[in-house]
C-alpha cells in the first residue's frame, strides 16, 4: 500500500517530480470544475428559464441549489475524508458528480433540473475539501505547500471566471451543453485520479455525524428559502417569522449535537482559530458579492439589453484572464508580502470595482463603465489563494480535511445566502413600467448591496491581517494565533 509520504514533496523544495505535479494538476481540475459549474449554469440562466417557462427566484434555485447542497455537506465531507481515507472518497464522489451532470443535462422539468444541482453540490462537497486535504498532507507546509495551494486555488477561481466564458460558448449552442460540458472532463480526471491519488489508511477511530450534517443542511436550506420566499408571504407574515424561528430552532439542535455527540461534524474548538474564523468571513464577501454580481448582470445584460450569452461573455472575460495570468505569481506575492497585505489590498479592489458598476445604464460604453469595474473584480480573485493559505496554516494535519469544510462551507453557504438576500430585494421592488431604465432601477439597489457586501469583507481584512507595525508579518500563519472566545 502506498503511503502518502512517499509523494510528500520537502518543504523548501518547489521542483515536484512529474507524479506530484500530475496529482496536483488533477485536483486542480476538479476544483476548477466546482467553480465552472456554478458561473458556467448563471449565463445560461436567461435561456432555461424561457423554454421551461421559470421566473427569477425559481432560477436563483440553480445556482442556490448547488452551492447549499456543495456547502451543506462539507463539513461531514471534510470529516469523512479524514475518517474513511481521502482517495475512496475522492474517487466516489468524483463518479457521482459525473452522473449528475450527465442528468441535468437530459432532464427537462425545473424541479428535477434543480434536484440534479443539488446532488451535484453534495458531490463537490465531498470532493473539494478532500482534493484540499490531499495537497496539504503532501506538500509540507512552507513554500511548498504555498506554492501548491496558489495553484490550486487559482484553479477555483479560475473556474468560477471562466465558466462565463465557456457558460457563453455552450449556451449558443444550447443550456443544455452547459451541463454536459462537465461530463467528459469529469471522466478523465476521474481515471488520472484512480492513478495518481497516493493510497492513504483511514483514522483507526472516529465516527460520523449524519445528525449533525441533517439539521445543518435543513437549517441552510430552510434559511435561503425563507429569504427569497419573504418578498411574496411578507417579511412579518407568520409564515416568514415561523420559518425564520425554525431556521433558529434547527440551528440551536446543531449546536446542541455538536456539543454532545462523541464525534462531532465540526469540533466547535476550531472555530477559536482566529485566522480560519476571518479568513471564512473574507471568504464570503469575496464569494457572495460575486455570485449577486454575476446574477443581476446576466439577467440585466441578456434578457432586457438583448445581449447574447457569448457577447456577455466574451466581456467579463478580463475577470478570467486575470485569475489565470495570477497563477504565475501568486505564490511568489505571499511569500514575499505575506497573506495579510495581499487579501487587505484585493478586497479593497473589488469593492471599488462593484462601486464603478453602479454607474452601469442602458446604453452602457464597454471602455469607460464595464471594463474598469470587471478589471478591478478581476484583481479581486487574486487574492483567493491568500485567503486559503491564512485558514490553513498552523492546521494539524488529522484536521485539514475539516478546516478545508469550515473555509469552504462559509464560502458556499455564504455565497447562497447573499444571494438569495439579492434577490428578495430585487424581486421586492419590482420591474416598474418594464422598461430598461425601470428594470434597471429595481437591479441597483442588488448592485449596491454586492458591494457593500465586498465592502465589509475589506474591513474585515483591513482591521484584522495587514501586520503590525511593530514587527512585519510572516508568510502565512506561523506565529501563535489569537484565539477567538470559545463558542
């Protein structure tokens, strides 16, 4: 049986054999799949609700659906990586992740169309804190390691970018390709993984906590449905105010497991991990601010400006760009800067970003309002890698797998509940005389909302990881870290 020593690269030492770097190139894929599959669904979004006849809050379920089903279960994900062995687990959930691409793209009902989104994102729940275990447990941590978790994270950021680009080329050959796309490249990387992935034994004690993982995912998904179904009962009907006391009670039960039972889907103690705690809240502006982003954008620019899905593409295609050329030097910035800088200054970037898109009109000019506020988003992504190297350094290596979860499922559940908080303001106010200028102006207040969003997270980054004057910050995380109270 292999180990996963023997792949394990030293930590100063940044030239990989050609297996490591194969192993490394393969995770990176599937991570990069995560992300395509979100933003990739988002621009075909107008052309799916037209044919199967579905109006904006149902379509926000697509990508909701997605991101609750990937950040519901991965805590339990990252967990039973950690128990089972992260190379079954990867390989498992890699195949059922192919499966159900291959669904949604046959399925022609809403219902079904969403249900296949969902397994999908319980699929990557599974996958993305795993692929990120098996690089922090075989590249030591250091340069190596940094290096390593740039490139891996550009890829998921790359990912969400890109997958405007190829979202617009499938979409002009139809939706349901959107779906398809995924399919073939799931496969491969499916059978590069079965070669590369080190055999590694399970943890000769632990358990699961399917309770936990049920009351945690009916909490989230009962928590977005509330908001974006709020608008029509009415946010102090008392079907609003039931749910949102339910929401309450489903949140408290969680809790109250994760405190009692022998092994708990998240040891609450990790959650003292200052630098995991804000980073995960970093990780949500950068996320959620996005996705709204991206949601207002596509429905605006498409359906009520006419643009075609390549069109629109091919103009937020700088964001892609930028996320890609990052890769070349990402790592090289937190070793010379370190993490703190880094995401401080890219947060403030893309806040600004989402503030020039405010003067967005009817008749906008690509150079003078669309470009300058996509580059700045663009710069934004790069400080994605910088965020997973402060979450996860100083990490023991039987708790990487449930540290990835924590950063992982704050950026997903975050990102669907922001979104679904857009779109209750934005349905709250309505389309007016439905004119462009009238359905413009009900879309504003969701732009500003995004950058506000963005906004905080820089405040977060800006009072929390620039370094103190009196001694400049290390890279990553190597000095004792603050404990948060204990929950």
């Amino acid at each position: 049986m292999t180990s996963t020593a023997t792949l394990q690269a030293h930590p100063a030492d940044t030239r990989w054999s050609a297996r490591l770097w194969g192993l490394l190139i393969t995770l990176c894929i599937v991570l990069f799949l995560d992300g395509l599959d979100v933003s990739m669904v988002g621009v075909a979004l107008p052309s799916i609700g037209t044919e199967l006849g579905l109006n904006t809050s149902t379509l926000q379920w697509l990508v909701s659906g997605y991101v609750l089903g990937y950040g519901g279960l991965l805590l339990l994900g990252g967990r039973t990586a950690d128990l089972l062995g992260r190379r079954k687990v990867f390989l498992i959930a890699l195949a059922i992740f192919a499966v159900a691409s291959l669904a949604g793209g046959l399925v022609s009902s809403g219902p079904l169309l969403i249900l296949t989104r969902f397994v999908k994102g319980l699929a990557a729940a599974f996958t993305a804190p795993t692929g990120l275990s098996i690089i922090t447990t075989n590249f030591a941590e250091g340069p190596a390691r940094n290096k390593a978790l740039s490139i891996y994270t550009v890829f998921g950021a790359g990912g969400y970018s890109m997958g405007l680009v190829f979202g617009g080329l499938m979409t002009g050959l139809g939706w349901r390709w959107t779906f398809l796309l995924p399919v073939p490249i799931a496969l491969a990387a499916l059978v590069a993984a079965a070669l590369l992935v080190p055999r590694d034994r399970p943890a000769e004690e632990g358990g699961h906590d399917l309770l936990g993982a049920l009351f945690s995912t009916a909490a989230m998904l009962l928590l977005v449905y509330t908001v974006v179904s709020a608008p029509t009962a009415g946010w102090g009907s008392a079907r609003t105010v039931g749910s949102f006391a339910a929401v309450a009670v489903l949140f408290a039960a969680f809790l109250a497991v994760e405190r009692r039972v022998r092994h708990p889907l998240i040891r609450l103690g990790i959650l003292r991990k200052a630098s995991l705690v804000r980073a995960s809240l970093v990780i949500v502006a950068v996320a959620g601010s996005y996705f709204s982003w991206q949601f207002i954008v596509t429905l605006y620019l498409q359906d009520t400006l006419g643009w075609s899905p390549l069109k629109l593409a091919m103009a937020l295609l700088p964001v892609g760009l930028l996320v890609a050329l990052s890769s070349v030097f990402s790592d090289k910035l937190v070793d010379r800067f370190g993490t703190g800088p880094i995401i401080a200054v890219t947060m403030v970037v893309m806040s600004v970003g989402y503030l020039l898109f405010l003067r967005l009109n009817t008749e906008p000019s690509y150079l003078t309002i669309i470009l300058p506020a996509v580059l700045l988003i663009g710069i934004g992504w790069i400080g994605f890698p910088a965020i997973n190297i402060q979450a996860t350094n100083g990490i023991d290596d039987d708790e990487q797998g449930l540290a990835a979860g924590v950063l992982q499922t704050s950026m997903q559940v975050g990102a669907a509940i922001v979104l679904a908080i857009n779109t209750a303001i934005v349905t709250s106010g309505g389309v007016g005389d439905g004119s462009p200028a009238a359905i413009l102006d009900g879309y504003r207040p969701g732009l500003l909302f995004a950058g506000v969003v963005a906004i905080l997270g820089a405040l977060v980054a800006l009072t929390h990881f620039l370094p103190k004057r009196r001694s400049a910050e290390p890279v990553g995380d190597t000095e004792p870290e603050p404990e948060l109270a204990a929950a």
